[in-house]
C-alpha cells in the first residue's frame, strides 16, 4: 500500500489558517487598528508683501530708498493701513512669468490701461498720487519768498493749472487762522464746545438766511393755485383717455394712485386737495368700468388660450390689482377717524376732510358695485366708522340702507349685518346707539326661522321615499331619477333656486339682528342701546317665533317696572303691545299693566316734552287700535279721553293725530263716541287723577276739550274737532292716513308749515280810520266823569 502524505493545500487557504490562528492567540494586528497619522499643513504666516518679489526683493527697495522717503512711506502706511493689502502674493507669481513681468514694470503714465484688475486701479492710483504729491512738494520749494495765497485749480485739455495770489501779511495769517480752524473742525467734531466754533457758525448761518429770498404769503397762494389748475387738467386728462379705450389705457391709473399719495418721490408733501381731486377722479372711474359681477380668475400657465381671451384675462387681473391698491389707499387716508389705543394725536381739519371724502369714495363703491370683488373687504373697513363722528356715521348709515334695498342675492347684506354684530359685541355698551340705526331699514320679508324643524320634516318623508324605492325595479329606479333631473332644470329656468338662496340669506340676517337685539336686552338695559333694541324688536316683531313672545314680554315686563326715565317706559310699552298686536290670539298674556303705565305716562306730554315721546305715545296707541277688538271699552274710552286732553297741549301736528286717533277708536266702538254727547254720559264722575284707566270712571268722562280745538291755530285742527263734535264728515286731506303719518307729514320743524300760509291781504288806506272810537259807551262815560272831577293842572300839584 502507498503511504498517504499530507493533503495539499493552497496558498491562500494556509494564509487563511495561520491569520486564523494569530488572530486567536491576538498576535495579529488588523489594518483597522492602525492608528492613521495624518500630516497637519503648517499654517503659512501671511505677510503683508509691499512689491511682486520676495523679501530680498523688499529689501532692495529699502535699499534703494532714502530716509526721508521710507519715513514718508511709513506715516502713509499708519494713516492707510490698507494701502497695499491688494498686492497679489507669491502663489499668484507663480503662474506665469509673463504676468509676473508685466506687475513688476512700473505703471507707464502715458498710456495708462483701460480693462485692469481691481489690484492694477489701486497700485496705479497710489502712484498718480505720489506723483501729484512730488509735483506739488516742488512747486511749493520753487515759489518765492514772497508771501502768497493758493487758488482754486483750474481744469483745462491739459490738465490741472495751479493758481496763487499775492497777498499781505494780514490776509496771510488770517487764511493760515481759517485754515487752522477749518483742519480742527475736521479733526475733532468734538470740539463745537468752544466759543469761537459756535460764533463762527452762528455767522455763517446769518449770512446764508440773508442771502435767501424771503417768500410771501402771496407767492405761495399763487403757487398752490398754479399746482392745483396743473394737476387738474392732468388728472381729467388722464381719466377721460381712460374711459375712452380702458383695455388700452387701464395704465394711467399709476398717476392717480401716485397723486394719492401721502408724499412725493422727492419727499416732498402732498396737497390735500390734489389728494382729494385724485381719490374722486379715481371713483367716478371705477364706477364706469367696474362689471357688476364678480371676476374670479384661475392659473391658466399650462393652458393655451387664444388672444382675446389672453388678453381680456390679463385686463380683469390688472383691473383688480389696481383696484385693490386704490382701497388700500382709502383705508389708509380713513384711518385717522379710528385712531390705535393710546395714540392721543388730534388730527388737524385737512386730514378729517380727506378721511371723510375716503368714507364717501368707499361707500359710493360699495352702493355702485356690492356685487363685485372686494365688497366684503370694503365693508369691513366701512362699518367701524358707525361708532366715530356724526359725519363718518351718516355716511356709512346711508350706503347700507342704499344696499339694503338693493340687495336682490342678500349675500352682502349679511355680510354688513355680521360685521354690525361683531362691532356691537365687541364695544358692549360704550357702543353708540345711533350705529343700529341702518339695521331698521332691512327688508325683511318672508322669512323663515323654523326651517330647521322643516328640514326635519323633509328627512323623515325622504327616508320614507328611500324605503318604497329599495322596493322598485331597475326600470322605475331610472325613470324617478331621470324625473328629478327634469324637475331641477326646470328649477333653474324658473329661477326658483336663486329665490330659495335668497331666502336662507334672509333667514340668516333675522337671526343675526335678534341676536345683536338679544344680547342688549340682556347686558345693557340701562343704557341708550336699550331704546334701539326696542325700535328693532317693534319693527321686526312679525318675524320672530312664537316660542320666544311669552319670555319676550315677561322681560320686557320687567324692564317697565324697573326703567325710571319716561321715555324708556313709553318705548318698551309701544314694543310690547305690538309684539301683542302681532301675535294675535297666539299669545295669553294680560296687557293692563302696560295699559295702565300707558294711561299715566300720557298726560306728562306735552309740546315741550322731546319728539320722541309724543312718537312713542302714538304707536302705542297705534298698537291698541290694531288689536281693538280684545281691549275692553273702559280702557279705550279712557285713552280717548287722554287723547282729547293732550290734543289741547300738544303741537298742531301731534293734536291732528290725536284727533285721528280718537277718529279711529270711534270707527271701532261705539261707546266712544259718547264722549262727545250730553246723553251718553254715565253715572259718577270722572277721576282724570287715577292711575287705572278701567277704575277711573270713563263712562262719566265728556270730550269737553272739543269745543276749545275749534278755534285752533291750525285749520286742518279745527276741521277734525268740528267732525268729531258734529258727527260730520272726516276731512279729505286726513283720509287713508294713520296717526303716525300725520304726526311725520305735518310736522313743522323743518320751518315747513301744512298747509302754506296765505299772505295777508293788503288794506285799503282810504278806509282805514283816523279818529279813535270806543268799544263801549260805559267805559268813555266813566272815564270823561273822572277827567271831570279831578284836577289835571300839574302845575298846582307842583306848588304844594
């Protein structure tokens, strides 16, 4: 048999045994372990090198140079640190020996180089300077003794001419002193302390005043009006060649914003009036070319449109960039009415009047355009100013009632009556009253406030409908939605859609309102705001639920009882009984409290009691009258009789709509018109004194105030007293008219009194009477016995 020997291994498999076993015994030292040394670069010393050479080469130089020119190099170098830091280094002459060349040649000045490296400008620089310097050293050596003054330099083709002036010692020295001084001035600013710099200055200011020309009043009167005459043929220039092609001339809108502007380019002020011409201009302008719909616009950068319809999309989106800037502007000018807290500036009367006209500008848009872009935004900026100035609130109030009878989507007028909300939320009762004036003016008709529970009502049939579908067929599944889609589209020929819109619109503004009414009832009663809630609550109360009417008139119940002014008790009566008037038979409440407080606040007015009063009294009783039929005939009876003694108290206009409202209670019940005959008279007496009027004993009560209306002022006055007394007919001019319409159509505080007056007809002077006459024969007798018996000589009782 052959003897077996070792198997024969690879080379590498036996470097893999040995470094296998060399690793377990921890003889072998893996290439991970190795510590890796790198070699650090030395930092390299950067010295500042004043030529393109080494140091040898700077030390050549020194070599070459005196001691007056490196001591002279030296003090450059102090007060310029930076002199020959751009020098390039070594690494830089490296590269080319023909660049190195070219920097250490000395810069030629006859052809200097145009195109150089910021290094070539700065070395070339210093040398002209020291050249300029050596020139002039050389000058100053070779002048004569004789004493001179310098002169400004001359430039000429050649170049600068140098020019000097033989002076005296005197003038001499005093240039050096100037000098001297001019040098310390520039030195050291700190030095104005000292006398003779303040003298200096003060003299040189007295002399440059005298030498400006004073300017007069006159002068800039004429320069304003000059200005003003410019601006106006440039600005109905530029707007009448906007109106003409506004695609084409939309850009002349740049100058009349810029003329809005508070300042110039130049810093200098604007004019006020230039100002107001131009935010006018401006406004007529965008009345004409604004469309009344709203522009919305998308990205159209990846989509190819053709021409005119690139072009039309580029006009609409400048149109709204330059309408957006021309608000920004009002809004700016306008805030000086609503200025931040703790600012305590008083505005002066220019800036009030341009806030003002921007007020009007905004509101005149809002008016034209409430349908456009932006409209939401201007109201925004609009409705604060209710609680500014008299002035500012006027404007604002008329621009809504404007929109709101405008209105047809009623999207805006939501939006202005949420802002009105949040501005009386926000002032609580600081607010003025006055701001919820405009809110009066709402059309509010038709609306529905229990839609919810409508909706609810609707759910259950749809569900209903779902469950007989799930039982129909594929076909008659098909023909019910085909049916829908006809029935919509006949909806949207109808307009019926926009009309349903319009009515959650509306829905929402009654909420809103009676929110804001609400909430003052409840956080201010003691406040003006109380007597606005209340006006609202009486104009709107036909649209409010008929669960709130019995919490509605037990605070208001309440607050009669509570209220101390007369004027306050007469406005939350006047709204309670027409809450009551228009509930109808809905609502189970005892009105004799508020006909009792009624019957004692009525003989407190007077013709010298506020306006207001005398109107609260005759909605109240406007009230009554609607709801006569459920009134007992001792209450009417006793508020007519009220009504007949405040008619002889009361203005000409208040007396005819007391006797038209006597008028009426007597078309509705009979026993009152027993006031006016002997025969109806009850028995007892009548109490005017006591304060119920169902235990005052109106049933005695007689109009005796009738008689006294006929010889009234008024004629119209004395025709309705002369009806109700006689029975006859009511007069014409007063027919189809309520109380309260002749208490507003008849009113003379605007100096207007109706009927006119007739001028007086002239007297003939021939018939007129010379000669005194007597009335009465027994009193001449009387009087010629006493002439008679009695002395009338003065004389005697002088004497005595």
């Amino acid at each position: 048999m052959a003897k077996k020997g070792k198997p024969k291994i690879s080379k590498i498999k036996r470097n893999n045994h040995t470094t296998n076993k060399m690793k377990k015994q921890g003889k072998l030292k893996l290439q991970r372990h190795r510590t890796k040394v790198q070699k650090q670069k030395q930092p390299v010393k950067e010295t500042p090198e004043y030529s393109s050479d080494s140091e040898s080469s700077s030390n050549e130089w020194a070599d070459m140079l005196d001691e007056e020119e490196q001591q002279y190099i030296a003090n450059r170098l102090a007060k310029q640190p930076n002199l020959l830091s751009n020098i390039p280094e070594k690494e830089d002459n490296k590269r080319g020996s023909k660049r190195k060349k070219d920097k250490e040649r000395l810069p030629k000045v006859k052809k200097p180089r145009i195109e150089t490296n910021m290094d070539d400008n700065i070395g070339s620089s210093d040398d002209s300077d020291s050249e300029v310097e050596e020139k002039y050293e050389k000058d100053l050596a070779q002048q004569p003794v004789k004493k001179t003054r310098s002169l400004l330099p001359i430039k000429t083709k050649d170049g600068l001419v140098e020019r000097t002036e033989e002076c005296d010692d005197s003038d001499t020295e005093s240039a050096e002193e100037n000098q001297d001084q001019a040098g310390i001035d520039e030195s050291d600013k700190e030095a104005d302390e000292s006398g003779s710099e303040h003298d200096s200055d003060d003299e040189t200011m007295e002399k440059s005043e005298d030498n400006e020309k004073e300017i007069t009043t006159v002068e800039l009167l004429a320069a304003r009006r000059d200005r003003l005459r410019h601006e106006k043929l440039r600005i109905g220039a530029l707007c009448s060649s906007l109106l003409e092609s506004p695609e084409k001339k939309l850009k002349n809108l740049y100058p009349i914003l810029y003329l809005m502007d508070e300042h110039l380019k130049d810093g200098t002020p604007n004019l006020v009036s230039v100002r107001k011409l131009a935010s006018l201009s401006a406004a007529e302008v965008f009345k004409d070319i604004l469309p009344e719909y709203k522009l919305r616009h998308q990205d159209y950068s990846d989509v190819k449109l053709k021409k005119d319809t690139l072009a039309l999309y580029k006009y609409e989106k400048e149109l709204l960039e330059f309408y957006k800037r021309y608000l920004q502007r009002l809004e700016k000018a306008a805030g000086v009415l609503r200025p931040k807290k703790g600012d305590r500036r008083k505005a002066d009367d220019p800036r009030i009047s341009l806030a003002l006209l921007s007020i009007k500008c905004m509101c005149s848009l809002l008016v034209a355009r409430p349908n456009f872009n932006y409209a939401t935004n201007i109201a925004q900026s609009v409705i604060p100013f209710l609680d500014t100035t008299p002035e500012a609130r006027n404007t604002v109030t008329e621009a809504c009632t404007a929109v709101f009878k405008e209105d047809r989507k009623g999207e805006i007028t939501l939006a202005i009556v949420r802002l009105i909300n949040q501005l009386a939320k926000r002032r609580g009762s600081k607010l003025n009253p006055a701001a919820l004036d405009c809110l009066l003016q709402l059309n509010i008709q038709d609306v529905e406030l229990d839609e919810e529970h409508e909706l609810k009502m609707k759910k259950k049939l749809e569900q209903k409908k779902k469950k007989r579908i799930i039982n129909l067929s594929k076909k008659e599944k098909k023909r019910a939605k085909k049916l829908k889609e006809v029935e919509r589209e006949l909806l949207e020929t109808e307009a019926k859609e926009s009309e349903t819109a319009r009515r959650k619109q509306l829905t929402e503004v009654t909420k809103t309102v009676f929110h804001i009414y609400f909430r003052l009832l409840k956080s201010s009663p003691s406040t003006g705001l109380l007597i606005a809630a209340l006006n609202g609550i009486a104009k709107f109360t036909h649209v409010i639920n008929l669960e709130y009417y019995s919490d509605l008139v037990s605070i208001l119940s309440g607050l009669v009882i509570s209220s101390v002014a007369r004027s306050t008790r007469l406005v939350v009566v006047s709204t309670v009984l027409a809450v009551l008037a228009k509930a109808g038979d809905a609502i189970n409440v005892d009105p004799a409290v508020f006909h009792k407080q009624l019957y004692q606040d009525m003989i407190e007015v007077h013709a010298g009691s506020p306006r207001s009063e005398s109107a609260s009294v005759f909605l109240c009783v406007s009230a009554v009258c609607d709801r006569v039929r459920r009134v007992s005939c001792g209450v009417l009876r006793a508020l007519a009789k009220r009504l007949m003694t405040g008619a002889t108290q009361l203005e000409h206009h208040a007396a005819l709509a007391a006797l038209t409202a006597v008028w009426t209670l007597m078309q509705h019940n009979k026993h009152v018109s027993s006031l006016f005959s002997s025969e109806g008279a009850g028995s007892g007496s009548f109490l005017p004194l006591s304060p119920s009027p169902e235990h005052c004993g109106s049933h005695a009560a007689l109009g005796y105030e009738g008689p006294a209306l006929t010889s009234h002022y008024h004629p119209l006055v004395r025709a309705a007293a002369a009806a109700l007394l006689h029975g006859g007919g009511w007069p014409q001019e007063l027919h189809s008219l309520s109380p309260m319409r002749i208490f507003d159509q008849y009113d003379c505080s605007q100096m207007c009194f109706k009927p006119a007056i007739p001028p007086p007809t002239p007297r003939n002077p021939a018939r007129i009477k010379t000669a005194p006459t007597w009335a009465r024969h027994d009193l001449k007798n009387y009087c010629e016995t006493i002439e008679d018996n009695i002395d009338m000589n003065i004389d005697n009782f002088i004497e005595r």
